[in-house]
C-alpha cells in the first residue's frame, strides 16, 4: 500500500571554509499526503483507516564536506538529531 505522495523540505544555511572545504547547518521535514494507520482490535482483528497528511519527521543536521581529489571526489561527514524515533526512519 502506497503512502500517497511523498514530500519533505529543506532549509540550510551554507558556509565557505576554504578552498577545498565547506559547511552546512539545516533543518528538514518530510511526510506524506495519504497515509494508512493500522490498528489491532483484539475482538475483530486488524483493522485500518485512514490519517490525516501530516508531518512524519523533522531533522536537525550539520555536514562538513572536504575535497580528496580535485573537485568531483569528495568525503562528507553529517551528524543529525531526527524526531519522532520510529523503526520504521531509524
């Protein structure tokens, strides 16, 4: 089953630190517009229905990024604290 349209946002602020590296500080959220929420009934068994659109996590992230070779080979490093915690986004 299809989620509906997936969708999510990002707004960054990025910073020069050389010639060959650079920083980025952004927050994000992603969802989705049709999502199905499933719920167990002991007495009936499962049953479903259906959530209204809605925001399904935000994010909090850094990202250093430094050129190895030239400028195409790269390596980024990117810590980020992301809400709710789910099995589902780890």
């Amino acid at each position: 089953m299809s989620p509906g349209v997936l969708w999510g946002s990002e707004l960054a602020l990025l910073a020069y630190l050389g010639a060959r590296s650079g920083v980025q500080v952004g927050v994000g959220v992603t969802g989705a517009t049709d999502q199905e929420v499933a719920i167990v009934d002991p007495a009936t068994g499962l049953q479903t229905f259906r959530a209204t659109p809605g925001v399904d996590r935000y994010r909090v992230y850094t990202r250093l990024r430094r050129d190895v070779y030239r400028r195409w080979l790269f390596l980024e490093i990117e810590p980020e604290y992301a809400w709710p915690y789910t099995a589902q986004f780890g």
